[in-house]
C-alpha cells in the first residue's frame, strides 16, 4: 500500500517491486472466511488475489494478505508449510501456493513434451528447467547460445516470476540450464506463455499428450501380449523336462502333498528346470526349529533326486514366517526307516502297541501317549518328536497332517 492506496494486482507482481516489511494489519475490516477456505483448499491465484478487496503486500518468498482473518486451519498445500497466519490476523502465502493448477497445466507439458524437468519443494513450486551436461569449455561455448535464445524466447510479461539461464555445478558435473521459476500468471496468459516457449498453446499441448499416451498404451499392449505369448511358448517348451523331473522324484518314492504343517526335519523337494539349457536339476529344502526358537529355519541344497543324503546343503541359515506350504514334494522314507515301519506290523500284530493312545493335542498337531517304550523307535522313525512335558503327560507329538498315518501305525 503506498500513499493510502491499495496496489493493483498488475503492479504487485512486477518482477523487483518488493514492499517493506509491514508489522501492523493495515486492514481492519473483517474478511469472508470462504476466502480463507479457498485459499486453504487450494491456495490462491492470480484472479483471486485481483478482485480480493483488501491490501496484498509482495515479498521475495511470499505475498501477505492485510485483514482480518478468522482462525487458520489449514498451512499445508501441496504437501508442504504455505499458508500461516500472523499474530496481526493477516495470511501470509508464499508462491508456491500461487496458481498451483495453472502451473501443474503448463509444466506437465513442458514435462511430457520437451523434457523440462520439474522442481517441487518448499521452496519453489512449480519451478522447471531445461538443461544439458557439459565437460568441456568448448562445449560450454558451444551450448550457451542456443540456451541464451532459448531464454530470451520467454515473454517474462507474462508472469510474475523470472527466467533466465544459469550455470550449475553438482556431484554429475557442471550443466546449463533455462529456468522458468512462476510466481503467479493469469489465466489469459496461460496460452501466450505457453506459445514464447514451445510454439504451441495448451490444447495443442494436450492433444500431443493424449496422443503420446494412446501409443504409449498401445505399446504397452503389444509388448505384454509379447511377453505373455513369450512366456507360453517357453512353458510348453519346458512342460515335458518338468514332467520327467517328477517322475523321477515321485520313482525315488517322493510324494506330493498338499497343506502341509512345517516341522522340525522336514524335507521338502522341488524339480528346477534352465530355461536356457533345460537342463533338470533338483533343489531340497531343510526345515528346523528348536523349542526356543519362534520361527522356522531353512537351508536349501541341490543334489540327485535318488542320493538325498549327498545333498550340499547351504551353510547359510535363513529364516522364514511361514508355517505352512501349500504343497510340496515330501522327503520318501528311507531304507532303514522303511524296515522300523514294517516292524510296526509285527507289532501290531503281537499286540506291543496295547497301552498306547492317539490324541489330539492342539490345532496343528496330535500327540501319542500311554506305553510308547516298545514303539519308540517306530514312532522316531516317522517323525515324531519325544516331550515330556507336554500338558497331557509324556508322549510324542507329530503334525495334525500324519495323524492318518500315525493311526496306522499304534492301531493293533
């Protein structure tokens, strides 16, 4: 305000008319809280500040707004500190909260069709840069002209704001670069500016865009279609090698199982297939877990399906939240263990097993008590753990999925 006069909204954003400082509210009159509201929604714009009916007074990072404004609830546009409220009840704005739409509208094609890169931060909003990389004088002389005509193509008239070039060292290097930094436009000026600086106006610019982005959908169609035939084409390749792999796994006496309840010493196996070579191969997975430990453990190891106990296990231990697999190919019985299993029989049918009970213990498990000695080591063999602390007395706890088996092997 100079003289008593409240300043032209053309005069306040000339480029260097800054005003002093002022510390009183040079407006007593109370403002229609909606303003406020808008302004808190979405900032403020050029239009808007034109037609406001109160003093603005322009400063280097911000504009104030004289009045008396109610309570302010809202300081964050766009996602950072650019509205606040002063102890004299006016509102202060910097320009980053100034015609954040129209400067969305004129760098996104800048952005999209030119390759300007864009800043956005508490600072500068939006702000946006042409540049090119150079390692030589002779290459610095050779770009400065062509970014000097770049800049003085801007019509700075039509903002408030500045452009120009500048020269910029970082940790890449030392680049040239056009700077448009707006402070505020009118939208009667959207058009023009955009024509200083690209040739074009704004709905030539989003015609290009929307162009660019039906190829760009289109593209990416074709290249997933692409991928998708690709990738059938390799799995019918691969399907045969797959099918072999099983069946060696499930002729070495492998089973596939599915919802099965990860326990300690379980073996799972899987058949791996190049999909350059197509060469076969197996990968194991050893589980474990200690009374101690909340959750499982695993190593993987590779070795011929049939010799699983020259299996190169990992000496990396990792660990795992699962508790469960969906399905997987299961460790087969091994020779010895297969004849303690037989042995079950004969004791089964001599009666050993009498004196001995199957439980369910919880959810995921079931738990074998009573006379256990005699079958103790057919009941090792297939799994089962030895505790005897368990709640119900001592006995041997094996996963809720081998209680059919389990069954099998106590029932006389």
């Amino acid at each position: 305000m100079t003289g008593g006069k409240m300043k032209k909204i053309e005069k306040l954003f000339t480029t260097g008319n800054f005003d002093s400082k002022n510390i009183t509210n040079k407006c007593n009159r109370a403002i229609d809280p909606g303003l406020l509201e808008t302004i808190e929604t979405s900032g403020a714009t050029f239009e808007l500040l034109e037609g406001i009916g109160a003093p603005v007074y322009k400063y280097r990072t911000q504009i104030t707004i004289h009045g008396l404004f109610p309570e302010l609830k809202n300081n964050r546009i766009g996602g950072y500190y650019n509205v606040f409220q002063n102890k004299n009840k006016s509102i202060g704005v910097k320009y980053t909260a100034i015609d954040r739409e129209k400067k969305r509208r004129i760098f996104a094609i800048l952005r999209r069709l030119y390759k300007w890169n864009i800043i956005n931060n508490s600072s500068d909003y939006f702000a946006a840069y042409y540049s090119d990389r150079f390692t030589s004088k002779e290459k610095y002389l050779e770009l400065l002209p062509e970014f000097k005509k770049r800049a003085e193509k801007i019509d700075k008239s039509l903002f408030f704001g500045s452009a120009g070039v500048e020269l910029v060292q970082t940790m890449y290097g030392y680049y040239l670069r056009v700077v448009l930094d707006i402070g505020a436009i009118a939208e009667k000026n959207v058009d023009p500016l955009l024509i200083s600086v690209t040739g074009e106006n704004e709905k030539t610019g989003i015609a290009k865009i929307e162009e660019m982005d039906l190829q760009e959908k289109k593209e990416r169609a074709a290249a997933d279609a692409e991928r998708d035939r690709a990738a059938a084409e390799l799995a019918e390749k691969m399907k045969p090698y797959f099918e072999h792999g099983r069946a060696a796994l499930a002729a070495a006496g492998w089973q596939r199982r599915e919802n099965i309840e990860l326990s300690d010493g379980l073996v799972t196996a899987a058949v791996i297939v190049d999909r350059e070579t197509m060469k076969i191969s197996y990968k194991f997975t050893k589980f474990s877990k200690n009374a101690r430990q909340k959750k499982f453990r695993f190593v993987t190891g590779s070795a011929d399906v049939c010799d699983v106990a020259a299996v190169a296990w990992d000496t990396y231990e990792r660990q795992t939240y699962k508790t469960s697999l969906k399905a997987a190919w299961m460790r087969p019985v091994a020779p010895k263990k297969a004849a303690r299993v037989a042995a079950a029989g004969s004791a089964r049918a001599s009666g050993v097993v009498s004196g001995v009970q199957l439980i369910d213990y919880s959810d995921r498990a079931v738990a074998v008590i009573g006379n256990t000695k005699p079958i103790k080591d057919i009941l090792k063999a297939a799994g089962g753990r030895f505790n005897f602390r368990l709640k119900c007395g001592a006995g041997w706890i094996f996963p809720k999925t081998q209680k059919e088996d389990v069954k099998k092997l106590i029932t006389a």
